[in-house]
C-alpha cells in the first residue's frame, strides 16, 4: 500500500516541525507491506511564515509535498489533499499531532489484518490520540480517560482506502465555522457500510498549549461555532444519533444547565477557582472543570442556531 498522509495547517509552524519530522523517521518492517509515503501538506493561508520555513527547510523532508490555498478551513483543506494525494490509502491528522515512529506500520497492520478479517477493504483504522500539553517531549504523555474517544469517523489519526473518501463525496466545505465536518462526512461512510477498525498501536500525540484563563474567550467562541454548526449537521442528517452527537436533547439541557446552575457557574464566578488549580500546576483538570460552562454554552449555541433555522423554513 502507498500512504498519502493528509495534514492540514494553519499557523501552527512550532508544532507542525515536530509533527513533519515524526514522520520523517518512520520505522517500517521489512518487508514490509507499506511500498511507499508521502506527507501531503495543505497551508490554509498561514501568516506565521510556515510556507517561507518550508522552502529553507526542504531537504529535509523528503517525504513532504506541500500545497496552499486561501484561508478556507479545514474541510476545503483537507479535500485539497486528497485531491493531491498520490497514494492509495490515506491517513489523516492534525498538524499538532506528533507520532511514534511505528506509526505507519502499525496501521498498515491494522489494515491487513482488517482485510483478511473482512474480506475487503470496506474499513477504516482509527489510531489512538492522547493529548498533551508537553510541548518539549510531547510523546512522554500517559494514556489519560480523558483521551476516550467515541467518535465513528475523527480526522485526528485515521487511515481510509482513498477512493471511499471519493465515493462518499470527501467533506462538506458548507462546515465553514468549528466543528463537525469529519463525524459529518463519517455519517455518510457509515452509510456506506464502512466498518470501524480500532488500532491502538497506531498512537498520535494532540498538543496544545497549558490551559489558562486567557483561552477562556477564545473556547467559549469554539463552543458557540460548534453548537451552530452542529445544527447544520441536524439538518443534513435529521436522526436521533446525530442529536444525542450535538448536544441538542432535553437530557442535554437539564444536564448542563443543572451543573452551571442555569449559567450561574460561568467564566466569572469559577475563575478564581480554575486560576488555582492553574496554580497548583493542574491545567488540565482546570479545563475540564471548565467544560461545565463551555458545554452550557454549546448547549445553549445549539438551540439558538436551531431556532433561528425554524424561523427561516
């Protein structure tokens, strides 16, 4: 099999070098059943100077051909790469994802293994992700509860044949705010009885910064984006899954609005509190005790959005 890994990025050029030369050291098995890689890179518009590193940097990574488009999103740009891709088989992650240096073996494993299971390639393999804030050694993070993912079809660390991606349609560029276009286009592939193939080996480390009140503003726009563009998510798919997915249930409002007391446990009142914790040198508790009042805020994102789309019809 040939890999075109997918990246797309915008101005995370620090993280994105460590991300590229991750891959650059992959360790395949010989022989192996991988024939060939490349990295194909999209840069969404990026003002940090990624493309100009890029070009002073080339030689050293020889696996990487890259592309750039207007700032149009992750959708747009990840279509773009497919689009590009020269490889059978494509693996999609982050630009702030660093992978161990089995990584594309271990999915080339997992999908041998799924085709003799199978007996096809109606699959695809999803890859674990752990999350980190270590930016230094992003790979020395434990595997946390929190990093449990539910999700059928996530871009963070999955391999897919590439031409499922171009039967169902690659992913709706209509997902112009945060959130949603990849579990959106997993409905569509599940539709296709695609199976989902778990491949632990195959680990990814998500890093983002240490949590700290200043992000706050920035996650609550998140939350809002998400909220709206789950509701167009609802509309392109009206079914019950797809709600419970988007929050958009009373179980979902009782829930959230019990724990922020209705919004009374908001960015204000709970700051000192999550500044403390900060303190004491646990952001990442910090945040999810944050996602009290950030899940309020999507909740209450969704039911605006849907509102509004009942007032259009």
């Amino acid at each position: 099999m040939f890999f075109s890994v997918v990246i797309p990025t915008y101005n995370r050029q620090p993280i994105l070098e460590k991300c590229l030369r991750a891959l650059e050291v992959q360790e395949l098995s010989q022989p192996s059943s991988v024939t060939n890689y490349e990295i194909v890179l999209v840069d969404d518009g990026s003002t940090d100077g990624t493309l100009e590193w890029l070009a002073e940097h080339k030689e050293e990574f020889r696996h990487v051909r890259w592309f750039q488009q207007d700032h149009a999103g992750p959708a747009a740009a990840r279509n773009l790469g497919v689009k590009k891709a020269l490889g059978d088989t494509i693996i999609f992650i982050d630009s702030d994802l660093v992978v161990l240096n089995n990584f594309l073996q271990a999915h080339a494993n997992a999908l041998l293994q799924g085709q003799e299971k199978l007996g096809s390639d109606r699959f695809f393999t999803y890859g674990a992700v752990i999350n980190t804030c270590n930016f230094d050694n992003p790979t020395a993070e434990p595997y946390k509860v929190t990093d449990f993912s539910a999700a059928f079809f996530a871009t963070g660390n999955v391999a897919i044949p590439k031409h499922w991606l171009e039967k169902a349609g690659l992913f709706d560029t209509s997902f112009q705010l945060y959130g949603w276009e990849d579990l959106e286009l997993g409905v569509r592939l599940k539709k296709l009885d695609l199976t989902l193939i778990k491949c632990p080996e195959a680990v990814g480390y998500h890093w983002h910064p240490a949590f700290k009140l200043e992000q706050i503003p920035r996650l609550i726009d998140q939350e809002i984006q998400r909220g709206r563009m789950g509701v167009l998510f609802y509309q392109k798919h009206p079914t019950w899954e797809v709600r419970m997915m988007i929050q958009m249930t009373w179980l979902h409002r009782l829930l959230w609005g019990l724990l922020s007391l209705n919004g009374a446990l908001n960015e204000r009142t709970m700051a000192p509190l999550l500044q403390w914790l900060i303190n004491l040198g646990k952001p990442q508790l910090a945040l999810e005790i944050a996602r009290i009042f950030l899940n309020w805020y999507n909740v209450k994102g969704v039911y605006e959005a849907y509102a509004e789309m009942q007032q259009a019809l």
